[in-house]
C-alpha cells in the first residue's frame, strides 16, 4: 500500500487544511497529491500574509499560470485543491470563495508502439547492464525484464508494478493481486503462462541474491523500500533513446504508452479474430482498473492504427458508402 506522506502547514489557513488533509485520508484516499498542492499554497498564502478569509481577488495569482510550460493538468489541479478546501471550510461554518475556472486537461498524442519498436525497446532491457559497481544495480537490472514486460504484456501502471508486494502475487496460478490502485480500486491481474514463468524465475533469483524472500517484489537500491516510479520513467527514457527507432519517432512515447500498446493491441486482436468488442471491454476494463468501458475505450479511439484496422473488417462500407475506402 502507498505510504501516506505528511506535509508541514505554517499559514493562517494550516489548520483547516490538516482536518482537511485528515477527513480525506479518514475516508479512505491517499491523497498525497493534494496534500503537496496544499502545502504549496500554504506557502503562498503565509507569503503573502493573508488570514483566514479566502477571497476571490486573494487567489487571482496562485490561480495565474507558473509558467508558460505548466500543463493543463496541474493548473487545474492547483485550484482544484483550493476548491476543496473552500467546500470544506464552508462546511463547518467558514465562508470561503469557491472558484470555478476550469482550465481543462492537457490531449496527449498517444504513440503506440509498433513491433520493430517493441523488438528494439526490449533488447535493450533485456541487454543492459550497469556502469555502477554497486551489487544492488546488478540487481535491479535484473528486475527490469519483468518489470517492463508486467507493463506491455499485463497493461499495468507504474505505481502498481512498483509497489508489488511478492505477497501480491501468487506465482503458481499466475495471478497479481493490486490493491488499492487508481480510484481506490482492488482488481487481479493474470499472467499468460510464459510472464509466470518468468515471474517465479525472478522471484527465485532475487531470493537468492538477497538470502531471504524480499517483502517488495521489485526492491529499490535500498531494499527497504520498492523501487521508485521516476527511476523507471528515467530508465525506459534511457532504454528507448538507445534504440534505432527512437530518431524516427515524432514524439518521444512515455512508459505509460505500453499500457496504452496492450489495450489497443488487445482490442485489434478481437476485432481481427471477430470477437465481439462490446462484450470483451467490459472484462477489460475491470482488468485495466478503469471506472468504465468507455474510458477503456477512450485509449483506443485515439489511435490511427485503430481505423485501419476497423476498415479491414468493415464488409459494408465497399457498399453503402465506397468513397471512404479512397480517403
């Protein structure tokens, strides 16, 4: 389970924003996100030496962009922290502005990667071996083959491979259990019998190495804690820039992308095969933890690749409109 990380609150506003902090994570939410976004408003509130009235004109700048590199996504999670904490002070008698500026999200391109672009990446994964002479990168260069292949051949998120604990899986029957992942959602991952093979094997050698079963299935250079989700973001970067592949790319994909290769290769597979898609996205949104079959889909739908493949099954597009096969 994620740890819980605590902030320090100095701002007149600091203690409504700790029975804040503390009422979300009492119903159950992580909430370390909002809690950092919180303490950088306390920061800006206690700079700017306000009490505790929170005002519209009082939040004009913190609602100003940081910069014109910030992302849609973090200005609108900057104001929408200070949302909830104005609902909340709200609630227990404290009048506060509610704002409502909505700056939307950030639309990603999202790459898909192609075969040759999968040979390529997990060559190199499969290859790599460390500059260091500490024993641990040894270590954790063997963790890598598992752990990037747990993301394309399973469609698992980041947080979720690195946060395994080896109580998590179970390596006869090939099944991962992910609790409390992304909305809070408990879900079971299965292996096809290849990736369980290569799990136990792991499991084998790090228990080996280590002298005793390790309580995180993927320990980090410092056993006690799991490996951390921007170590494997800076080595896919790593593994993907040293493929030939990466200087033909227009845009540079993100681990994350992998998911997004399972889902849509998932969904091509049916569709060739003649499976009904309607039926199986159901089955594979539980399997992504999605809230929805519509949000499984939104991965889909923004793929190229998707419409060749829907137009190699389509038999009545010839007929009824044969101009679309000349677009």
């Amino acid at each position: 389970m994620t740890e819980k990380r605590d902030y320090t609150y100095t701002s007149s506003l600091s203690r409504y924003i700790r029975d804040f902090v503390s009422e979300k994570r009492q119903m159950g939410f992580i909430f370390n996100t909002a809690a950092y976004q919180l303490h950088r408003f306390d920061g800006y509130w206690d700079t700017c030496g306000y009490d505790e009235d929170i005002t519209q004109d009082r939040l004009q700048e913190w609602f100003m962009p940081l910069s014109e590199n910030e992302s849609k996504s973090s200005h609108s999670q900057r104001i929408s922290v200070v949302k909830g904490l104005s609902i909340y002070m709200n609630s227990i008698g404290i009048p506060a502005y509610v704002p409502l500026l909505n700056v939307g999200k950030d639309h990603n391109t999202v790459h898909i990667f192609t075969g040759q672009e999968l040979k390529e990446l997990f060559e190199k994964i499969d290859s790599y071996v460390p500059i260091s002479i500490n024993h641990n990168d040894y270590r954790m260069a063997n963790a890598y083959p598992v752990m990037f292949r747990l993301f394309y051949c399973c469609g698992m998120r980041n947080n979720e491979v690195c946060a395994l604990r080896t109580s998590d899986v179970d390596f006869e029957k090939g099944i991962i259990t992910v609790l409390d992942g992304k909305n809070q959602k408990d879900r079971l991952v299965y292996l096809s019998d290849d990736m369980r093979v290569l799990t136990k094997k792991y499991l084998s050698y790090i228990t080996k190495f280590m002298g005793y079963e390790p309580y995180w299935l993927f320990p980090g250079r410092f056993p006690e804690k799991h490996v951390g989700k921007s170590h494997l973001d800076k080595r896919f970067n790593q593994f993907w820039r040293a493929t030939g592949s990466a200087s033909l790319c227009d845009k540079k994909p993100s681990l994350h992308c992998l998911r997004h290769t399972f889902v849509v290769n998932r969904i091509n597979r049916w569709i060739l095969d003649g499976i009904d898609v309607d039926v199986m996205l159901i089955y594979l949104s539980r399997y992504l933890g999605h809230k929805s079959p519509d949000e499984t889909f939104y991965y889909y739908h923004l793929v190229n690749d998707a419409f060749r493949i829907i137009r190699q099954k389509d038999e009545t597009a010839d007929i009824v409109i044969p101009e679309v096969r000349r677009l």
